[in-house]
C-alpha cells in the first residue's frame, strides 16, 4: 500500500506552463528503506535551463512512471 501525494512534472520543453502538478502514488518503503515527509521544494537553475531546452541533459520524452516500483 502507497502513499498519495504530488509531484510536478515536464513531459516536454518550453516556458513554465510545461509544469504540471500532478497526482502520484508513493510507494511503501520496502526493508531496510524509510519514508520521509518533505515539506518543501525548489527548483534550482538546472532545472530551469532543461525544462527551456538549454540544456538537454535529461531525456523529457514521456511517459514516465515516477516514484513507482
């Protein structure tokens, strides 16, 4: 049994509206493995310059299944 929560995700290039906050389902910590709680998240230039196609240094081709096992 998971955990439901939120992530933003990009699927493709371009300006801001390429974010979307999407629902996910955390999966439960296995053995050995915890969960934690984050109460806050940013966004540093990295992801910026991907999600603007500058850099392409990560694969934004879709679709992704995340946080899943």
């Amino acid at each position: 049994m998971g955990t439901a929560s939120e992530a933003i995700v990009i699927r493709g290039y371009g300006a801001q509206d390429v974010m979307k906050l999407v629902p996910v389902e955390v999966a439960s910590p296995l053995a050995g493995e915890l969960l934690m709680h984050q109460h806050a998240a940013s966004v540093n230039f990295h992801d910026i310059y991907v999600r603007s196609g500058s850099y392409r240094t990560l694969d934004l081709q879709g679709p992704w299944a995340p946080l899943q096992r």
